[in-house]
C-alpha cells in the first residue's frame, strides 16, 4: 500500500504536502515524492526513503518555485519496481505538464503500457502508476479539462486505485478519483484535501468527506465537484472525525510505537466506553437483529498478522461463555479452502486497518456464501466496515507505528464484551456472570497502566537477555496467542529469529532447536494450564535455555521457574492476554533499540497491505 495527499487553495501547499507525507509514512516509507503546479509547468522532486530522508525532500522543496495552489504527494510501499528514485511517484507524462499520484494496482497495466510505447510514450518507471499519467495525458489532447480527462482514463484501466492528479494548465485544481484504495476528502475555508487517511490531513480540514468507489473529485480551493463513473452515488459522504491533532503526532515521544504502548489503557477505555455490560443493541453499528444472532451456530474467525493473534484469544472466549463452535482462519488462507458457511454463519473478519486485502476478501466470500459477515476495525468507513452487515469498532485512536500495539488490546476487548453479550443473549451465561466479568473487564485499563509503569524492569530484563538471536516464545490456553503476538512483535522490528509456540506442542519437534543461546520466554500468568506451563519451561531450562517467566505479581512461586520475570497485575484468565502482551511489547521495542533499528519504519513492511 501507498499513501496519497493532494492540497489546493491559497495555502502553503508544499508543507502541507511534506507534514501530510511524514504522517503517511506508515503506509510506506520506500520512496516518497511530492509534485507541485508553479509557473510553467510542474515542479517535482523524489527521493527513495531508506537514502534520502523525508527532510532532504522537505529541503528541495524550499528550493521550488512559487506554487500555484495545488501540489499532489505520495509515499510509497513498492509493488511494481525497485524502491528507487526513478520508481517514485509523483510520475509524469511526456509533456511534463501532468502529475500523478497512486495507490493500488493497475491490473492491465502490461497491455496499456505496452500500446503507449507503440504510440511513441516514453515510460520512465518500471511501475504499473506511470501508464495513469500517459492516459490522461492522451485524453487531454482534445480540449478536455483535467477532470474529463481522468474520466476517461478510468474508463480504460482496470484495478484498484486511489489517484491525484494536476496539470500544469489548470492550476489551483487537484483531481481525484477512488476505486476499492481508501480516499478521503478535507474541506476548509478556502483550501481543500484529498488523502489516503484522515492523520495526513487531521488540524487542517474542518469537514471531512469519505470518497465512494467511482467518485471523481475534483477540488479547487473550498469547491468540491463530484463526477461520476458508473452507478457511483453523487454526493460525497460526510465522515465524523472524533480524532485529534495529538493524536496522529508523536507528542514528545521517541517513537509512535512507544506512545501507542502508553495508550494502551485508553485505547482498551475508549473501546468499551466504560459504560459496563452492554446489550447486544447496544452495539452501535453491529446491525444484526439479536433474533438472527440467537439462530447462529458456528462463528468464522478471519483476520492477519496481530489482529489473527486478537482473533485467536476470542476464539476461546466465545467457545468458553457463548458455546459456539469457532473457526479460526488466516484470511488468505480462508477462501481458497471451501470454508462451509451458510446463514447461521457468523463470519468477525478483525482488521486494525479495516482494509487488509486478505481479510476484506475473506468478508466478501463468506458474503457471497450466504452467511452474517461483520467487521472489527479501527479505521472508521474502511473498506470493511462499508461492505460488512455490520461492525464493532475499536476505538484506538490512529495507530501509526508500524507494529500493531494498542489495536491488539482493544481488538481483544471489544471482541470479548461482545461475546460476553452474546453470551447473555443466548443464555450461556446468567445475567450476573456476564456482569462480573464484565466489571473484571472494566478494570483492565488500570492494571495494563500499572504493567506499563514497570517498563523500565521489562527493559533492564531486555538489556540483559539482547546477546541471544533465538527467542522462544511459549503459551498454552490463551498464553499461546499471546506467545504468538510476542513472538510476532519481536520479528518484525528487531529483527531477529521469534518464534511462538504452544508450550505443550514444543517437545513434538521444536524441542530440538533448543540449546544454551537461546531464550525463552514463558506465557506463565496464572490459568488453567499454569502448572503445564511451568513443566514445560523446566524441559527448556534442563537444556540450558535460558527462561524469562510472565508472571503475576501476586505470585510467589513462578519467578523460581525463571531466570528473569516480567511481572504483570493478575486478572481472568481469558482476559490475561490484555496485560501479559505488555512486557512482550517492551522487550521486543528495547532489542530493536538495541539493533539501532527504526521502530516505527521496520524494513520491508508496510502498516497496512493492500495486495494479495
Ligand atoms: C502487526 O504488527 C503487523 N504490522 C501486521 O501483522 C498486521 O497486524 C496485519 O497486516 C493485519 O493488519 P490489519 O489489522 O490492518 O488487517
């Protein structure tokens, strides 16, 4: 996935397009690049991120011309073509007098590429974007303005986009036009937006506007003028923006990463808005009628990466208080394996993002075959949540840092109050459960804030344990999506060998990886399985591991099982996940530190991925 900005009006164009684009690195950081429309044509300058910083392009762009109100930006996860320069976008026509901007991919791009050779266009990328500019500088040919123009590009190109355009000759316009890649639409006095995501914008635009699949935008100071292709609706959808400027910048942190961790407590609060055990109907935005949710008998489970590891937890969850049966499904996989659903189906795709192309698929399958399919996001009018029946929104607030952190606890809450309702609605529970554990829930955030005041005893256990390049991360129940996350944390920004695994599952084969350079950290808070656990650990100590236990900090015994503790507030069992995931989440922090690693940018990945 890529991220894309565009501005127009009597504003500092420029620096808005650059403040934009550092708040879209986490849609990509590969290459970034800006284009702005000055007297006589337009004005560009790229760099490949991992060489040449984001503040060298906001340097070249003090060196530009003076703009003439509109300028487009883009950072770039690569898809089509090396992550250098010459791949960047903003991408050009022949003229020089149009730019682009694009997220998604341009399925016949091949064909369309290969036509505008023939016809003399010189191509100058290796990347799918590129054909976008050569149309529209085509269509232009005949008088049409720019909005005519990427009008009929659209009518040509096949794939999932969302684009910005401008042209030399039109300045102070920026058009735009989305299909399936995320679009959004600022307005304020005078000036206008268009963005990948609402951070890039946030403090600017006054009102914000969702752009619907075959919408053309095209924006010109504060007028807005909606075109359309195909059945698209004719009006732009007004979106309710609860977020705030603090909320997408660091705020005097180090990283995002480390500031999401510390609103764990909040994220976990806001979520549940600590009005206690609410009803079904309370649900704001679930949509089903609690009839059809008493007919349900299988629940499908579909997500990716950390939101899986949420999933996970919350297949125990609705097993244990709500009695129905749980699959649980890597969303790529999901599709491909002739899943059998029908109308008393429940498919929960779960999804931070809200756009995940794997798990979006999944949600449209399990549509397409009949059954209830709803959608947990934290991304308010994400793809998913538009196509779902219905949807549980977290309420985290803009996570920028690569590695999901807050999401995962509130995935974990929202699917468990969710369940503990159904639970009531289905009379697997009575009435006083479902509200016992529900004010246990309530208390969450406070114990997650007292586990996040000992980072610093997490972090001196990270300092002393950093020489290892194995990590071993071990659970039963669910410690073991805990173990899972941690492990998944730890890869993807130290870098390093983690693997988790379900600690009774180690001495079927994993056993033998063991030996005295490894590290093993022990999911050992206590549950049902707390003395498996503990056995389990013993079986990597006696081959000379060494062990860091997750422990409660009420409980004498388990530090001995250890070499290190990670000391954590007790609580439910399946609500342990919510506070366990927290020293994982600091160890994992510190070793990438360690590394000298960029927490917030680790390598190859992208927040958010949109192919499949
Ligand atoms: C989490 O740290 C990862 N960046 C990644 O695994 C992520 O959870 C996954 O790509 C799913 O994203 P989503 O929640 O936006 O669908």
């Amino acid at each position: 996935m890529c991220g894309i900005i565009g501005a127009t009006g009597p504003i500092p164009v420029a620096k808005i397009l650059i403040e934009g684009l550092e708040r879209l690195e986490y849609r990509g950081y590969d290459s970034a690049g800006v284009a702005l429309v000055v007297e006589g044509g337009i004005w560009r300058t790229r760099a490949a991120v991992s060489t040449v910083s984001m503040k060298s392009l906001a340097d070249a762009v003090v060196n530009a011309p003076k703009v003439l109100d509109a300028g487009v930006g883009h950072t770039r996860w690569a898809t089509h073509g090396a992550p250098n320069e010459r791949n960047a976008h903003p991408h050009s026509d022949c003229t020089g007098k149009v730019a682009i901007v694009h997220n998604g991919i341009i399925e016949n791009h091949a064909i369309l590429s290969s036509r505008l050779i023939e016809d003399g266009h010189n191509l100058a990328s290796d990347t799918d974007s590129e054909v976008i500019a050569h149309l529209v500088e085509e269509n232009l040919r005949d008088g049409s303005s720019l909005t005519q123009a990427v009008l009929n590009t659209l009518k040509v190109i096949e794939g999932t986009y969302a684009i910005a355009a401008v042209r030399s000759d039109e300045p102070g316009t920026v058009v735009a036009a989305r299909n399936v890649s995320p679009l959004i639409v600022g307005v304020s006095e005078g000036a206008s937006y268009v963005a990948s995501d609402i951070p890039a914008i946030l403090g600017r635009a006054e009102k914000y506007f969702s752009v619907a699949d075959g919408q053309v935008v095209t924006l010109k100071g504060e007028n807005l003028q909606v075109d359309v292709v195909g059945e698209a609706p004719g009006e732009l959808m007004p979106l309710e923006v609860s977020w705030d400027l603090d909320m997408a910048q660091k705020g005097g942190y180090e990283s995002f990463m480390l500031k999401e961790i510390d609103e764990e407590p909040r994220a976990i609060a806001d979520t549940l808005r600590m009005r206690g055990i609410e009803a079904i109907e309370m649900f704001d935005e679930l949509n089903l009628d609690p009839a059809v949710l008493r007919q349900i008998d299988k629940i499908f489970l579909v997500a990716c990466g950390t939101s899986f590891h949420a999933a996970m937890v919350a297949k125990y969850a609705f097993e244990h208080w709500c009695k129905i049966p749980v699959e649980l499904d890597i969303a790529s996989e999901f599709r491909y394996r002739d899943p059998v659903v029908d109308g008393k189906t429940l498919v929960i795709g779960v999804s931070q993002s809200g756009e995940t192309i794997d798990t979006l698929q999944a949600l449209r399958e399990a549509r397409r075959l009949g059954s209830h399919a709803i959608a947990v996001a934290n991304v308010v009018d994400s793809s998913m949540t538009r196509e779902a029946d219905g949807v549980l929104y977290t309420r985290a607030g803009p996570e920028i840092g690569v590695a999901a952190t807050k999401t995962f606890v509130a995935q974990v809450a929202i699917l468990e109050a969710f369940a503990l309702s159904l639970a009531e609605l289905r009379n697997t529970l009575y009435k006083s459960e479902t509200e016992l554990l529900m004010n246990e829930l309530l208390t969450i955030p406070l114990k997650v804030e007292r586990a996040i005041a000992r980072a610093s005893e997490y972090r001196s256990v990270a300092k002393e344990i950093g020489d290892s390049k194995d990590f071993f991360f071990l659970g039963r129940h669910v410690g073991y999506p805990t173990a899972l996350e941690g492990a998944l944390k730890l890869k993807e920004i130290s870098y390093l060998h983690a693997e988790g695994f379900a600690a009774g599952e180690l001495k079927h084969g994993p056993i033998a990886l063991i030996d005295s350079s490894s590290v093993v950290i022990g999911v050992a808070t206590r549950g049902r399985l707390w003395s498996k656990v503990l056995s389990n650990l013993e079986e990597v100590r006696a081959r000379g591991a060494r062990v860091v236990v997750v422990a409660n900090e009420d409980d004498t015994q388990t530090a001995h099982f250890g070499d290190y503790v990670f000391k954590v507030p007790s609580t439910h069992e399946l609500f342990a996940p919510l506070i366990d995931i927290i020293p994982l989440q600091f160890l994992a922090y510190d070793l990438a530190l360690q590394h000298g690693n960029d927490v917030d940018r680790p390598r190859n990945l992208a927040k958010t991925v949109t192919v499949e």
